[in-house]
C-alpha cells in the first residue's frame, strides 16, 4: 500500500518490491518513441526507468518507433539510455512459415459461428501483400473484419469481406509501393 506521505522514491520502491515478489522478469515498455527527453515530464520518467532498471532483476525491454532519430538517445539522459540498451531493429515478417503461423493462430482465436476453418491460412499471401508483412496490420484487418461479421450477421470472415475492410494507412501505402 502506498501512503499519502510517500515520497516519488517511496513509491519506485513500492513498485519494485511488488514486482519482486510477483518474480517478474520481464517489463516491456511500448510507445518509448514517446518519450521526450527535453520535457520535465520525459526526464522523471527517463529517471524512474533507470532507477527500476537498477533495482529489478528483470529484463527490460522497449519498443518503438525510430528511436534512434526521434533524440531518445541523445543528452546526458539519452546516453544514459542508450548505455543500458542493445539496439534491435525490427521488420516485417517475411512470407514464410512463421507468417503462415501467425495467420493460423489468429484465425484459431476466431470465435465466429460461421466461419469456415482454413479460410484466412489459405489467404496467407493476400494476407501479407495486403499489409506489408505486419502483425499490427493484420490484426487490426482481421479484428475489423470480424466485428464486421458480427456486425452483419454474417458470422464468418471472407475474401469478399476482407477486400471490402479498410487497413491502416501504413500498410495500404506500402501495398500501392509494391504494386
């Protein structure tokens, strides 16, 4: 429990002793491109993800988008960051068996009366094409499409229903660029 009189240091701890005892090993930040270093706001958060990576024994990981020129790692902060972190660069999934994978899992997660099993495996090209590769893309175009079907009645997802389902901004440009 954290008390009225607590500290910022205080509740860090607080946090950290919860975490330790849930055995937590893993903390993902998402949206890190988010953080902007020259704000007072951006430096108490940079602060307070130094100090719980100081006092976790836990993996941390961030995840962005062009974190290495949005200033993420520049200043004193920056370096700072940049001085705890491996960076990865990420890319869309290739089409191959890890895709035709993904696909199958999603389409496993589907909970409509009358969908029809395989449809979206068997889709997996125009799948890939249709969002350049990625998992963002694919998940919004298949949960669109299934809300879509539930929406209508219809109850399954299919290619006609998939053409008619807009993707997001990114993934259509990237498909225009290919075509």
């Amino acid at each position: 429990p954290v008390k009225a009189r607590f500290n910022t240091t205080d509740i860090a701890d607080a946090v950290c002793q919860v975490l330790i005892e849930a055995r937590c090993d893993l903390v993902l930040v998402d949206e890190i491109h988010n953080l902007n270093l020259a704000t007072a706001a951006g430096e108490d958060m940079s602060d307070h993800l130094k100090y719980f990576t100081e006092h976790l024994p836990a993996t941390f990981v961030y995840a962005g988008i062009n974190v290495e020129r949005n200033g993420l790692f520049t200043g004193v902060r920056g370096k700072q960051i940049a001085g705890r972190c491996v960076l990865i660069k990420t890319a869309p999934f290739p089409y191959q068996a890890e895709w035709k994978s993904l696909i199958a899992t999603l389409e496993g997660a589907l909970r409509l009366h009358r969908h029809e099993p395989g449809t979206l495996t068997r889709l997996d090209r125009y799948l890939h094409k249709r969002t350049g590769g990625m998992i963002g893309s694919l998940s919004h175009l298949v949960r669109a499409a299934a809300l879509t079907a539930i929406d209508t009645g219809a109850e399954a997802i299919t290619r006609d229903l998939l053409d008619s389902t807009p993707v997001d901004y990114a993934a259509e440009s990237d498909s225009q660029d290919a075509a």
